[in-house]
C-alpha cells in the first residue's frame, strides 16, 4: 500500500539535520526485523513530504536528532488520506 508522510516544521527553516527512519517491526520471528526500510528529512521549508509503499505489516517510525525538534511536525496518511497511526519515537 502507498502511504504519505506529510512533515511540518514550524519554524519554516526544515528540519535542521533531524530524520525520520522507518523500521520494519512485523514480528520477531521477521528476518529483517529492525530494518530501516526508508529514511528521510525536510531539508528545507516549513512543510514537504515523502512517498512511501509499504507491504503489509507492523513499522516504527522515529523522528528526531536536529537541533530543533520541537518544530517537527508530521502525519502518516494512507492514499485514501486517512490518518495512520505509528509508534512514534522522538530523539533530541
């Protein structure tokens, strides 16, 4: 399925070195458990967004590790634009 991730910064200046990954967390059992299935950054900007197409199964989205994470901003929407929820992680 495709996914959406629309990320936001509030200070209109991107995210300031701060990524997200996506790990794939389906079971333990899952060979390639605690893969990073894809990573990315707003580079610029107070908004942009990244396409994702995941198979199905569980994820963990963590976010953080700029030097301004309290401007991030993001939602996780499937290709309908229905929101997702994730287990989120925020790093400083």
């Amino acid at each position: 399925m495709i996914y959406r991730l629309n990320m936001y910064d509030s200070g209109g200046d991107g995210w300031q070195s701060a990524v997200y990954e996506l790990q794939n967390s389906s079971s333990l059992a899952e060979s390639n458990e605690g893969v990073v299935i894809m990573s990315g950054t707003l580079d610029s900007g107070s908004e942009g967004f990244d396409w994702l197409c995941l198979a199905d199964g569980c994820y963990e989205l963590t976010v953080g590790g700029g030097s301004a994470d309290s401007e991030i901003g993001f939602e996780f929407l499937d290709e309908v634009r229905i929101l997702n929820y994730v287990v989120l992680s925020l790093e400083s």
